[in-house]
C-alpha cells in the first residue's frame, strides 16, 4: 500500500490510503486546506455535501457537532500507521449518535443553514400527526415529532412541532382532507318522504282467512317487520275519481305506522283489499285509501329486497 506522508508539494503518484472513500471536512476543522490535501493524495475525495460522505471529519474539541461526526485524528492516525482506523473507535467518534434527537434547551450545535419546507414535507407531517393522533398521542406534545425526525432529519424536531401547529393544524395541505366524508350507515334508514309506486309486481296469496286492517292503540304499536319474501298483491283497481295526489307526501310517522300494522296488511285477502284500504284512510284521513295502498306497496318491496340483502351476505 502507498501511503502519502509529505504533503508541502503534490506527489507524481497519489497513495491509495483512502482510495474510493469521500470525506466531508467541516469548514471550522483546524488545518483544514492541509486535511484536505491528505486525503486527496492519498485517493480519497473530498465532497461539499455530508449526505454524499462516508467520513464526516470535524474538530472533536468544539460542541456543534454534526451526528456521526469524526475527529480529525482519524486521517492521523490512519497515514501514521499506514492502515484505515475504525471510525467508531472511542479515539475518533464524537458528536451525537446518528439518529439521535437533540434535547431541549441543549448545548449541542445545529445546522446552520435551513431547508424550507416543501410540499411533500406537508403532507408527510400532517398525516403523521393525524396517524399519530387516532392513536392517542398527544399532538401538541414532542414526543411525536422526536420520532418523526428519527425518521426524516431533513428539519429538526422543534421544526417539525412549529410547521404543524402554527400553519398545518389551520390549513391542511391541498391534496389533503381535512374533514372526510363520514363513512356511509351500513342499514339506511328513509330520511324524506316516501314516493307511491304506479306499478305493483304480481302475486297472489291464497289459504288465508280475511283479516281487516286495524289500527294499533295510540302509544301501543310494535314494529313487526314483513317477511323477506313478501311480494304485493296485484294492483287493485280504483275508481277512476280517486286519482293519486301529485302532492300526498308519506311521512316517517306514516311510515312507523304501516310498519307497525304490516303483518295484518300481509294477511288480507285479495277480494278484501280495496275496502280494508278505505277502512284504515277512515281511521287515518291524511291520505286516501289508494296512496296508503301504493305506500304499503314501496314499503314492502323495500324491506323484502333490505331482508333479502342481508339473507345473501349471512
């Protein structure tokens, strides 16, 4: 191995010490034009960047150093023995631990230069924090932001903290939600009015005795749902001055009231239909007997395809 020693003039022939190895040599490290020649004449090269370094070398008596920094001694000792020491050495390694979170109120040194925060530094935050958030932790603490800077060290933590909470807890990145939609009900429930059906499918129900429709007591009904396989009956013929009310609404109240009464509605017979319908509008003259008709109808299909749902998916 060819080791440079003198470096007062530029060898013809450079060493290969530190050939393929790049140092990072910080600007306040003492000697520092005589480092670099070190280096260089022995194969190595010196970078401007730290991220682009294998080596950073820096003077180990100072306080501001960078994490995984590396004292000078090491390119020293390495020429003076001729052989590359082990950076990790307690002789060489100073400055904090790469990785490691500078404390509050800390003496240890920070970059001086400060990058601006881009976009995709936004949104990287804020759904950190959010994420963060649904789990518990406290946003307007440090320990959330110590560990984002574990993970991204592009801003210190303290940067990270203040991002957040003075411009980002206000105003979300655009490609961000700050309020998602909420998730839809997984059983609906008629939120307006319910709107009569012109055309009932058909089908006839045979073997049953015939059963008028009566109204539940007031404070009494009991929601009984109808039947999954439940199909209309086929449409009853109204007189033709009885048309259906463009305007006539089913209301909820309505609606609890058809539920309420549906297993007796299922058990009239078709030749009963029509004056069972007159009976109940008498009772309940909101509607005529053909809207509550039709109503019962759209109530039916309704919960019969809801139930049958539910059936295909168990």
């Amino acid at each position: 191995m060819l080791v440079i020693t003198d470096v007062r003039r530029e060898p013809p022939v450079k060493g290969d010490l530190f050939a393929g190895k790049r140092f990072w040599i910080a600007q306040r490290c003492p000697s520092r034009a005589d480092f670099v020649k070190r280096v260089t004449y022995n194969g190595g090269h010196v970078v401007p960047l730290e991220k682009n370094a294998d080596y950073l070398i820096v003077d180990h008596v100072r306080k501001d150093l960078p994490p995984g920094g590396i004292s000078y001694r090491f390119i020293e000792k390495s020429i003076e023995h001729e052989a590359l020491q082990d950076p990790a050495d307690a002789l060489y390694a100073c400055g904090p631990a790469v990785g490691a979170v500078r404390k509050v109120a800390s003496t240890q040194g920070v970059r001086r230069s400060k990058h601006p925060f881009t976009h995709q530094d936004d949104v990287e935050l804020y759904n950190w924090v959010k994420d963060c958030e649904a789990r518990g932790a406290a946003i307007s603490g440090n320990e959330i932001y110590k560990d984002l800077e574990r993970r991204n060290n592009r801003h210190s933590w303290q940067s990270w903290r203040d991002h957040y909470i003075k411009i980002l807890r206000h105003k979300p990145p655009k490609t961000v939600s700050a309020n998602p939609p909420p998730s839809p009900p997984s059983d609906p429930q008629p939120t307006g009015p319910i709107q009569p059906s012109r055309q009932s499918e058909s089908a006839k129900k045979a073997g049953k005795e015939p059963v008028e429709i009566k109204p539940s007591p007031k404070g009494k009904q009991s929601r009984v749902s109808p039947s999954p396989t439940y199909e209309p009956k086929e449409p009853t013929q109204w007189p033709a001055d009885e048309p259906l009310s463009k305007k006539a609404e089913c209301t909820l109240k309505d609606f609890d009231k058809l539920l309420a009464n549906a297993e007796s509605a299922m058990e009239v017979a078709d030749d009963r239909t029509e004056d069972a319908w007159k009976a109940w509008a008498k009772a309940y003259p909101s509607h005529s007997a053909k809207e509550w008709y039709e109503y019962f109808n759209v109530l039916g299909r309704t919960r019969g395809a809801a139930c049958g749902g539910e059936q295909n998916t168990s």
